[in-house]
C-alpha cells in the first residue's frame, strides 16, 4: 500500500509551487484530505488557466484572473476527462474566453478549428500528455492506458 499524499508530493509530482496546491484547495478544486493522481492534473491546469490573459485583458500578474467560463469548469472537465474511454495522449483541453472544450482526435481538432473556434482566441492544454506522464504513485486508470500508446512522435 502505497503512502499518503502530502502536500509537498502532489506539487513535486505536478512539477509546481506548493502555492498551487494551497489555492486549489482554497478554492474547493481538491481536498487535502483524499490527495491523487486526479489532483496533479488539476493543479497543473489551474496553474495554466489561472495565468491566461485573452487579448483585450489587462492584468497585472499579481491580480487574481478571472475567466468568464470560471477555473472550476475548466478544472473539472479536465478531471472529468481523465476518465473518459476516449481520452488519448492526442487529447487536448482547449480553453477560451467563454467556455471549454476537449477533443481527443487530429479529426476532432481539425473540425473544432474549422466549425466552431474559427476567429476566437484560444489556449490548448495537453492533457493527454500530462495523464501518460503522471509520475509512480501517481497514476490513475487513464495512464496506464495511455503508457501503452506509441507517442505521436513516435508514431512518424
């Protein structure tokens, strides 16, 4: 039986400032009672989400962001998703301005681009990527998975 989850593992794990794990926490995003491999997808993405500026924005880093579609969705479509039978490493969160979307396939990319993204601006999370490297203690059912996947580079 593997130990707890301090903390200070999640972070390592998540390859981040414990800073993240506190304002997840702050924020209802994980508790730190029940820490896991869910969570260091879930920090690394508030992490990412959180510092967004979409064009038109004026922040100063240290200004909490707020995004009109809100961390929590982002955040937890991103957990959902760990345990989607569809996710792949090819699997992308695309965040922007108003809301939310994974695809899991180049097809589905490329139709999202075309039919609904069009001339929005958007950020793309690799989330497929960060699920396959979760680190040993770490992994949830999705990664093991995705490990056995041949990397998209590898695939050329």
């Amino acid at each position: 039986m593997a130990g707890r989850i301090t903390p200070a593992s999640l972070a390592t794990a998540a390859n981040l400032n414990r800073i993240w794990v506190k304002k997840a926490t702050d924020l209802g995003l994980i508790s730190q009672h029940s820490l896991d491999g869910e969570d260091v997808i879930a920090i690394q993405v508030l992490a990412i989400v959180d510092q967004m500026v979409f064009p038109g924005d004026r922040r100063s880093r240290s200004v909490s962001r707020k995004l009109k579609v809100g961390l929590p969705l982002v955040v937890n479509t991103a957990r959902d998703a760990i345990s989607e039978p569809e996710t792949t490493r090819e699997t992308l969160l695309w965040v922007m301005e108003d809301g939310v979307h994974l695809t899991h396939t180049l097809g589905e990319r490329a139709s999202f681009v075309v039919d609904q993204l069009k001339n929005r601006c958007s950020y793309t999370v690799p989330l497929g990527e960060w699920i396959a490297a979760l680190p040993d203690g770490f992994q949830v059912p999705a990664s093991y998975r995705l490990a056995a996947d041949t990397p998209p580079s590898a695939a050329a």
